[in-house]
C-alpha cells in the first residue's frame, strides 16, 4: 500500500462517516497524513523514541562501526556506526495480524531485459530422459 492509497481510503472513510460539514478532499488528507509523518520524524530525532498505543514503538538505536568486505573484490573496509530506526509493533498490532489472512505482499518485480539475439536462434526439440538423442547428419 502506499501513501497515496491511503490518502484515498482515509479521505473515503472520513467523508462516508461525515466527519466535517462539507467534503475532505484528498489533497487536504495528503497534507494531514504527511503531517503525521513529519510529527514521527521530528520526535524521533528529537527524542528518539516514540510510543503509539495500540500500534508500537519507533527507536533510534545506534549501530556500532564494523569491518565489512566487498562483495565484488573482497577488500575489507570500514563501515562507521549510525543511526537506525527500530520499530516493535503493539499487541493490538500483534494480535491482529497474527490472526489475519494476509496477502502475499505485491512486490515491484524487475522487468526482464529483452534479449539481444531473441527469434535469431530456432528452438529445437529436446529429447526426454527415455529417449536417445539422433545422431548428426542421420535422415528418417
């Protein structure tokens, strides 16, 4: 899901319920959202720790400077210690979700090159297992 989804779906509720007089409009619930989302920012850097009841807790740890090694020459290096943000989710949340019948999650999947020697080549039959593959050259 993303955030524009839920924009859509927070605006939809807000207006079947009747939340104000007139209409939210999804432009005013994009500015809303991304105010609760700034809000999170800034507490975190701030305190470094937020608590939501019902829905869990965001920290900012600090990961520790480790020696590492590059996949792709195998040199060592360095890596520095940073921050990180750590979430561990409310029992509501626990619950909730330990009871649901959650979809696979959709993942953007990586679109295949197209190949550069596509339709040159013929495809030719592949012999199975029981059978023994016909000699070169042989006619039938």
């Amino acid at each position: 899901m993303t955030k524009k989804e839920i924009v859509r779906q927070l605006c939809e509720k807000a207006n079947k319920e009747k939340l104000l007089k007139g209409n939210l409009t999804q432009l005013a619930t994009k500015e809303l959202v991304q105010w609760t989302f700034d809000a999170i920012i800034d507490t975190l850097v701030s305190d470094g720790r937020i608590e939501l009841r019902n829905f869990g807790v965001f920290e900012v740890k600090q990961r520790k400077p480790r020696k590492a090694r590059n996949p792709r020459t195998g040199e060592r290096v360095d890596v520095a210690s940073k921050n990180v943000v750590t979430f561990q989710p409310g029992k509501e949340m626990e619950e909730r979700v330990r009871l649901a019948k959650v979809a696979d999650p959709k993942r953007k999947t990586r679109r295949a090159k197209p190949d550069d020697d596509a339709g040159d080549t013929p495809d030719l039959p592949v012999p199975s297992a029981n059978e023994a593959p016909e000699p070169v050259g042989a006619t039938g």
